[in-house]
C-alpha cells in the first residue's frame, strides 16, 4: 500500500514538472511583444512600426534584421526571420514549435528580393516576402488598412 501511494505521488510530481516546464520554455506573446518582434496574433498585430523601419531600411539599403512571430490558434509560435544585408533578404521560415504542423515541420531558408504587398482584401493589406529564389512568394501578415 505505502509503495502504491509513493509512486502515485511520483507520478504527480513529475506531470507537474514536466507541464512547467514546457510552459516555462513557450515563447510567449509577450515576451514576443517586449522583444520587439513583429508579433501576429488571430486578433491583432504588434510592433508594425518596427516594420514599417525596415521597410525603410531596405528603401535606403541599410542592413537590417527582424522576426515576425506568429501565433496558431492554440498558441503554438512560428517564426520569420528576415535579415537585409543591403541587397538581398535572408527569410527563414520556422514552424518546429507548432503542435499541429503536420509533416512539414522544419526550418525552410530562401534568399529574396522585396517586400510586397498584394492589394487590400476585406480592409486588410498583406505582405509579402517576394522575389525568393524558389520562385515564390511567402505571406508575412495582415493587418487592417489604417
């Protein structure tokens, strides 16, 4: 009996553990937010004056880096890196933190040439990471025509 109810605490323990620290190690909205991220959430997008800079950046060809970070419905992160070295962009695509990615989960890197917006489409504008050496063009954000 006293070996049962030590094990089962055991058990306890360790579910606890392991639930914190898989929450402790998220990268949360946040902290996504605070770190100057291009944040995108289902409701909203943060930091867009970060990357209106960048897009200024690139009109002066000034090097320049940012990540746009956004969020799945269950709050999974998936991360676009994009660094300007003046003549092309370096995009990095990474979905590995996302629960339900499906069998394309991976980092997927293409060197590209602009940045484009495809016309406003029920109030919105999206970007787009364009010009890329596999021929196409990768969907950034959305974001409410202001």
């Amino acid at each position: 009996m006293m070996k049962k109810g030590v094990f089962l605490t055991f058990v306890f323990i360790s579910i606890l553990v392991l639930t914190g620290c898989s929450k402790s190690s998220a990268y949360r909205t946040a902290d996504a937010i605070e770190k100057g991220d291009i944040t995108v959430t289902p409701s909203d997008v943060h930091n867009l004056e970060r990357f209106e800079q960048f897009l200024q950046s690139i009109s002066k060809q000034q090097e320049d880096t940012i990540r746009v970070t956004s969020y799945t419905l269950e709050g999974d992160p998936i991360f676009m890196d994009l660094h300007y070295d003046g003549e092309n962009i370096q995009y990095a695509y990474d979905n590995t933190n996302d629960a339900f990615g499906g069998q394309d989960k991976g980092i997927k890197t293409e060197i590209c040439t602009g940045i484009t917006s495809k016309g406003k489409v029920n109030g919105e504008i999206e970007y787009y990471i364009a010009g890329c050496s596999d021929n196409m063009d990768y969907s950034l954000f959305q974001v409410d025509d202001r």
